[in-house]
C-alpha cells in the first residue's frame, strides 16, 4: 500500500471522514532535509463530522493522531485543510 493510501485509510477509518483528499508535494522538496531521510511532503483536504465545533488545533490534533507513527519516517511534512460538512 502505498504512503497516500495508508494517510487516506487511516483518516477515513479514524475520524470517520467523508472525503480526503491527498497530494504528494515531496517532487517540491527535492534536496530538503527532510527528503533526504525519505518522508514525504504531503497536502491533504479533510472533511469530516469529527471535526464540527473543534478549532484548528483540535482538528490538527485528530488528523496528527491517526497518522501518528507514520511521521517517524513516512511523513516529513504534512499540510492540513480540515472542515466539517457544513463547512464546505
């Protein structure tokens, strides 16, 4: 599986999102440091009923918890946009 498949499954699984949407930006990254230890640079669109009545921190919070272990080596950098359904 790969890197953007394991982030949207984890998400969709863990705060039950209803859309995700991912983009590899790490081809913008090359030659960072963070490149050069193999994670990834990742923009990611979240819309999820979890996120309703949270701030920005919070909902940071739940998208950082599901995909926890990845940012060890798997994730360098990961850029949130996260709404609630009626949000959008």
């Amino acid at each position: 599986m790969s890197i953007k498949d394991e982030i949207r499954q984890r998400l969709i699984t863990n705060l039950s999102a209803e859309s995700v949407e991912i983009e590899d930006q790490s081809h913008l990254h090359a030659g960072h440091a963070g490149a050069a230890s193999g994670g990834g640079h990742y923009d990611v669109i979240v819309i999820a009923s979890a996120f309703k009545d949270l701030n920005t921190l919070g909902r940071h919070r739940l998208i950082y918890g599901a995909v926890d272990d990845l940012m060890k080596k798997e994730i360098h950098a990961l850029s949130i946009q996260a709404f609630s359904p009626d949000e959008v």
